[in-house]
C-alpha cells in the first residue's frame, strides 16, 4: 500500500514567488492548487495558511530549484 505524497514547488523571482501543490498516489498525480505570492514575509505567511488549508492534515515536501545566485 503506497501512502499519498505532497509535494509543493515554489518559483521564485524578484517580486513574488508562484507555487504548485501536487498530491501523487499509486497511479496518478494531482495538482491540488497553484497560486503566486508576494515574495515578502506576508507572502510567505500565506503560503504556510493556503497550503495547510489545502493538505488538511497531510504533511508535504516544499521543493525549490537551486540557481546559483
């Protein structure tokens, strides 16, 4: 039996950061919700209540590309 996993991408630039939550089963994957945020600490509060609001009780991975900046 395969546990669901989430996993939540972030893209990030100078003035917001845009987000894809994802669910992946045993044979599928979902996109739950995908949403931009101000890359501010505001932005990034409601990030952490849009997405537990998404995931319920789930936990999920918060993955990002590294860029070398």
């Amino acid at each position: 039996m395969m546990v669901d996993k989430h996993s939540v991408g972030i893209d990030v630039d100078k003035k917001t950061f845009k987000v894809c939550l994802m669910k992946q089963t045993e044979d599928k994957k979902k996109v739950l919700g995908s949403r931009t945020f101000s890359n501010s600490t505001t932005g990034f509060d409601e990030l952490m209540s849009w997405s537990s609001g998404k995931l319920k009780e789930a936990s999920a991975h918060y993955v990002m590309e590294a860029t070398g900046v």
